[in-house]
C-alpha cells in the first residue's frame, strides 16, 4: 500500500492566511507520516524553483500541481513532472487571469491553458468547501480522476455510493514553520511503483483507495503518532483520570465538524431550572412551528387589516345621499354646477393583478427545467412565449392605460373642488363599487380562511424513538389562552364575543392599543406542541433528559463525527440498551462514533467496532498516558509504541469493577434466579 | 334580468322583491343588492336617454347609476377572476387539512 497526499501548500498566496514555508516541516511529515508522493499545490500559482529544491529534498515522488478557482470552486490540477518548465508557463497563465479574491477561470479557460486536460490529474473539491458542482462539475467530468473530501465520513460515503466519484482525503496543510500538529488526512492506493499512470489507474477503481494500510476502511488515523480508531463504533474505556476526556477532547480539537456531547450536559442538577429551560427550549420550536406554519395566514391578514368594510357602506351611503341631494336641487344649478365635470366619477384604476399572475404562470411553464420533458410532450414551447410575449405587452398596454386613468383622475378632482368652491350646489360624493364589492369578497374568503384554520386537527406529528412531538390547532375557547398566544397584558373578554365572526374579532383586535399589527396572525387560533412519551403524556422528569440526549444524537448526522463522554451519567439502563444502544449502533453505520463509557450496559452490550484503552501508567516515577487499541474480539490491545494489554481483563476492570465483583454479582443473580 | 328602465318617463330600478321603483327612491342597500345582481347575474339597464325622462332629478340619478352599474358590468369577468384567486394558496392550504409535515 503507498500512502499519499496530493493536496500540500508551501506559499502563502491571497487566499491563505500567512505563513512561513519551512523545508524541515515538510520532510518531517514525510518522514513521520510514512508518505510515499506528495504533491505542490498552492493557490493559483505554480513556483517551478521552489518545486526543484523540494523535489531534490525529499526521497520520495513529488508532482508538481496547482491549486484553481474555478467557477468559485477549488481543482486540484497535476502534472507528472516531466516538463516543470512547460507547466510553470502554463500555470503563469491562470496566476495572470486570477489576481485578486474573487477572480475564478471556467472550464474553456482552463483547456484554453492547459490544452489536453486528460494529460493531468484533476481532483476538484468535491464533499469539502469550496466544491466544484453542478454545470463546471458536468463540464469538468470527463477529465475528472477523483474527488477530494475532507472527512472520514465523506470519504466512506463516497465509497459506498456508485453514483459518486472516487473520493480522496488530503492534508491540504500548510507547511509552515509553527506547525506544531503533523496533518492526519492522507489516501491509501493499492499499488506498486508509485507512478503517475499508476495512481491515476488507483483512482479509477474504488477498492484500490483506502483510509489505512492494512484495515481497508475500517479503520482511520485520528492523531498524529498513528493512533487510529474505527470509522463505525468506537467504546473508549479506562479508569478514572486517565485521560479519556482528555483524549475525546483532543479529538474536538483535530478535527473539524465534530459534534460533542460533553459528560454531564444532559444531567439535571437543579430540577427547577432544568425543566424551565427545557420548556423554554420547547417554547422556541413552537414559536418557530408556528411562524412557519402561519405566514401564509399572515400575509391574508396584512391585507384584510387595510379593510374597512364600515368605511365602504359609508361610502355607499355619502354617495345615494348626495346624489340623491343634488338631483333635488337640479332646478337651482349655477354656472359652475353645471359644468359637465362637477360631478365626473374617476376612472377605475386596475391592478391587473390576474394577467399577472398569468403572465407568471406562463413563464413558469417556459422557464421550468425539471418537468421540461413532460411539458413538451403536450405543448409547444415557442407557442406558449408567443403567449407571454403577448400578455407581457398586453400588460405594458394596460399599465400605460392606467397612467394615463390616474394622470386624468388627479385633473377631474383639482377641476370638480376648483368648481365645488365657487357654488353652493351639492357635489356627488363618488364611489368605487367594484372595490367596495372586492373587499366584502376579501373578508369572506378570510373568514373561510380562518374557519379552517381553526378546526381541530393534528398539523404536524414527528417520531423520535418512542417520543412523539406533536402540532395541533383548535379554536381559542378562554380569553386566558389568546392571552398566553399573545403575550401581551389585556384583557380578551371583549374581542373573545366577536370570535365566532373572523373580521369583527380582528376588528376588536386592531382597536386595542396594547396589540401590535404585525403579531395579530398569532391569535385567530390555538396551535400547540408538545412532546408526548410512549404513553402518549407529556414528558416529565427525567424522561426530558431521555429526549434530549435523543435529539442531540439525532442532530449528529450533520456533523462529521460523533463523541459522546458518560451517556449513563443521567439514564437508567433500560433506556440505555433499548434506546441510546440502537440509535448509536445506527448512526456510527455513516459516521465515526466514539463512546467513553463506565457501563456495562453500554460498553458489553452497544456491539462496538473498534475498543480503545486509555491508561495512565506511571515508569520509573514519570506519568505516561497510553492508548491501548483493537478489535473487540482481540485477545489484546495495543499501543502505538508497541505495548500490549489483556482485553478481557480490562474489560472486566472498566465494565464489571473487576472479576470478583463480576463473579459475585453473576452469582448473585443465579441464586435469585435459582429461587 | 332588467336592473334599470324608463318607464312612462321616469327611471325606474328593480327593487328586491322583483318590484320597479322610482329611481329617487333609492336607497344604499337597494344599490349594494344592484350591485350584487350586476356582478352574479346576467343583466341589462335601459339606455341613459335624456328625451325619454322628464324629471330632472330623474335624470340625474338615473345617468350617475346607470354609468356605475354599466362600468361594473363591463368588468365582470375580470371581478370574478380576480375574486376567485383571492388568497386562493392559503385558502386551499389550510381548508381540511388533517395533517402535514413541517421542516
């Protein structure tokens, strides 16, 4: 097996943060990482002298390579080295184009640059920030040898799915001269000589990559002295102070998207307290629940707000009257009431609301890329932009039509109050009967709205290993609960009689002084939420603990590993083996796990992969702290240094308190049993 | 169904119990169930015409709600369309819903 990092930096260029090369860094690593290739590849730029002296310093195959913004993604770009000259005036060329922070080249420019791109190895960032994706990575594909990414996680997941590229985990470290941590993050390939057609064959098969030498994926390096661990389930057991939350603590530090669940932070120290924070917590879902679910009803309720269907029937009335009034003293018309527009109504003016959304429609049709197929089976694409063309200049028709009805609008009203001043005849007060008329549809279809909003039902309904959370809503019944939905001190009794008619209720609503507008949408029904345990209650006591820890492992997905120290610091053990157990044996099938336990229940029952040791052992009166490591059906452990350790017995030691007590307690339960 | 006519010189409106009455009899719920008939039915007004109704006052109304009902008529469909997809998303998403996921 030959052990490689292609993804190694050694200028400080823009896109780094400054450091200082130092050659005794890099051949260090080489040396204490046991590399067999390494690869230059610093940001935008190719330094061909620079990659001489290297070359020359090290034992082993070096390519030079080059780091590229593209499409703002990174690629890896390497040569085989056999025409450094050709590569640095190739290279000069993408460090001309990209000179600043932002400055990316696309896939043209790099064939424009670099000619046939099949000549080198490209690995664009794949599962790691800034990837390559979608149009540039179909575009690139063809070239393509690998992928990088840049956890252990990622790198199996790549593995085990057909779909994806072949994925390689590298350094991409800066060898600087403070680097105090030697880089963890290299690929195994299963090959001979180590050269550049044979690492490209590597690439081309999946079984030929690995995350160890001798462990296939099994297992990965986590420190840099070469301890490793299981990229499933670790258990890491060992007495008190003997560095375990030491060692998980190290493990938060080398790595990066860990997911730490600390000793004692689902603990309830202070029962009070604790529960009032995890109500608290809950609380915040819900608020979060609600927002979510209510904003449509929100936005109906902003515009309902602005409805005044009392101020419309006045209208209606102000019009009849005055109409009515004026025709009664036709016969004593002046000069100015005679005027033809002393009593002209203004234009309608019209939103056009509908041909827009129809125009919107249409272009969604024409722009839609998922259901294209399926669109063009039945229509006729250059037909249906012939529709929106012509509804789009219907509408510019229409909108110039509008300008000029409001141009006109504001004309008739400064002439009809010019006219009104100079006579003492009635002037019509003028309505808008299709507004009026609008809006009492408005307040009908949100009185609909509302009524449906308010029927009883389960909205939203989540299992999480026996707990249940459940959304539902159902109408406000006290004025005591629209009190709680608003948060606000006021009295409801007098909104609650109007609750039964949605717009006379809002109505209620608006005219209290103490309520503010934009939170109204909160009120017009009951939603609640709530966890439920397996009896269908709400949780209580040590149950939210339960629920807790369920929710964090659950959370752990989203990370890239998983540390979880003394889970039975707060559970039972029943609940340790059905639950906790399950749901740790299922996540560590995608991620790296790593357990610290005391418990039997846990450490003998969870089906660990991989068993870790730390002991604190003390030579010749100095205090040395070691990783004992193996398979669970290993005979013995062992350290990095070659020390070995029984595993029986530190099993029995870690889980049981030693054989006697194991021994005592197993009869223990056999004499119970034999009664 | 005739919401407005001249009859023996005066204009007349239908009233709700499908009677005509003088138009300067009118009232404000008499023109809000003319509207609604306007903008549900199909219906037709007699034309404004000045020879055919004497009386002043009349006139005057008959022309100012003959023109409101008439404009109102001629956006009918567009009332309905618009009315139709009023809050129609919402509406449809919150009516007998029994159950949905959140994120």
């Amino acid at each position: 097996m030959k052990k490689i990092d292609l993804h190694i930096h050694t200028i400080a260029t823009i896109h780094d943060s400054d450091f200082t090369f130092c050659m005794d860094t890099l051949k260090r690593y080489v040396t204490e990482a046991n590399l067999d290739a390494i690869a230059i590849t610093n940001h935008d730029m190719f330094d061909a002298e620079q990659f001489r002296t290297i070359n020359e310093s090290l034992p082993i195959a070096v390519f030079p390579g080059i780091e590229i913004n593209l499409d703002n993604g990174h690629i890896l770009l390497m040569s085989d080295g056999s025409n450094v000259e050709d590569f640095e005036s190739r290279s000069n060329d993408v460090s001309r184009r990209i000179s600043q922070i932002g400055d990316s080249i696309t896939v043209g420019d790099l064939e424009d640059i670099y000619g046939n791109l099949h000549n080198y190895l490209i690995i664009p960032h794949y599962d790691k920030n800034p990837s390559i994706r979608g149009q540039t990575l179909e575009d690139l594909l063809s070239y393509v040898t690998a992928g990088e990414v840049d956890s252990a996680k990622k790198f199996l997941r790549a593995i085990k799915d057909e779909t994806k590229l072949t994925p390689v985990l590298f350094s991409d470290a800066r060898m600087s001269d403070g680097l105090c941590r030697l880089p963890i993050r290299q690929t195994f390939l299963d090959c001979g000589e180590l050269t550049f057609s044979a690492i490209r064959a590597c690439f081309g098969d999946k079984g030929k990559v690995s995350l160890s030498d001798d462990e296939g994926n099994s297992l990965f390096q986590i420190f840099d002295d070469g301890q490793r661990m299981s990229t499933g389930l670790n258990v890491l057991l060992g007495d008190r102070s003997t560095g375990k939350t030491y060692t998980l603590d190290k493990i938060n530090d080398v790595f990066e998207g860990v997911k730490y669940i600390e000793q004692f932070s689902l603990v309830q120290r202070d029962e009070a307290a604790y529960e009032r924070e995890f109500k608290n917590e809950v609380q915040r879902k819900r608020s979060r629940f609600v927002d979510g679910y209510l904003s449509p009803f929100k936005a109906v309720l902003d515009d309902v707000m602005n409805v005044d269907l009392e101020g419309n029937e006045r209208s209606v009335e102000n019009y009849i009257s005055t109409l009515l009034k004026s025709a009664e003293e036709a016969d004593r018309r002046d000069a100015y009431s005679k005027v033809a527009l002393f009593d002209e109504t203004a234009f309608p003016v019209r939103d056009d609301k509908v041909l827009k959304d129809l125009i919107a429609s249409v272009r969604q049709i024409i722009e839609n890329i998922e259901y294209r197929e399926m669109i063009e089976k039945h229509i006729d694409i250059q037909s249906l932009k012939k529709l929106a063309c012509e509804l789009i200049e219907l509408l510019w028709s229409k909108a110039l039509e509008n300008k000029k009805r409001q141009f006109l609008n504001g004309l008739i009203k400064d002439i009809k109050e010019s006219l009104k001043m100079r006579t003492s005849a009635v002037q019509v007060d003028d309505v808008d009967l299709y507004r009026v008329s609008m809006e009492t549809r408005k307040v009908g279809r949100f009185s609909d709205i509302v009524n449906s909003l308010r029927k009883e039902s389960v909205i939203f309904e989540e299992s999480i290993q026996g707990f249940r959370v459940i959304a539902s809503k159902s109408p406000f019944t006290k004025a005591g609960e629209i009190l709680f939905a608003s948060g606000v001190k006021t009295s409801f009794r007098d909104a609650l009689k109007e609750y039964g008619d949605p717009y006379r209720y809002l109505q209620a609503l608006i005219s209290d002084g103490n309520l503010v507008r934009s939170e109204l949408y909160r009120l017009f029904a009951k939603i609640e939420y709530k966890i439920l345990n397996r009896d269908g209650f709400e949780v209580s006591g040590g149950e939210r603990s339960e629920f807790r820890l369920l929710q964090e492992i659950k959370d752990a997905q989203n990370y890239d590993i998983l540390l979880i120290d003394e889970p039975e610091s707060s559970f039972d053990n029943m609940f340790l083996k059905s639950d906790v157990n399950q749901i740790l044996r299922e996540i560590s099938k995608s991620m790296p796990v790593v357990v610290v336990t005391h418990n039997n229940t846990v450490g003998a029952s969870v089906g660990a992969d991989y068993l870790l040791y730390a002991s604190k052992e003390v030579e010749s009166g100095k205090v040395t702290y070691r990783i004992y490591s193996g398979y669970p059906t290993d005979k013995t452990l062992k350290s990095i240094d070659g020390r070995s350790i029984k595993s029986h017995k530190i099993i029995l030691n870690s889980l049981e308190a030693g054989r006697e007590a194991y021994e005592s307690r197993r009869c223990g339960y056999e004499a119970i049993e034999d009664r | 169904m005739k919401l407005l006519k001249i009859d023996n010189n005066l204009g007349q409106f239908l009233d709700k119990s499908g009677e005509f009455q003088p138009i300067d009899r009118i009232t404000k719920e008499n023109l809000l169930s003319l509207v609604d008939l306007t903008l549900n039915e199909e219906v037709e007004f007699d034309e404004y015409d000045e020879e055919k109704i004497r009386n002043q006052a009349h006139q005057i109304i008959y022309k100012s709600i003959h023109e409101k009902l008439r404009g109102l008529r001629d956006r009918k469909q567009e009332f309905i369309d618009e009315s139709e997809r009023l809050y129609l998303a919402e509406y449809e998403r919150y009516k007998d819903e029994t159950s949905q996921q959140a994120d």
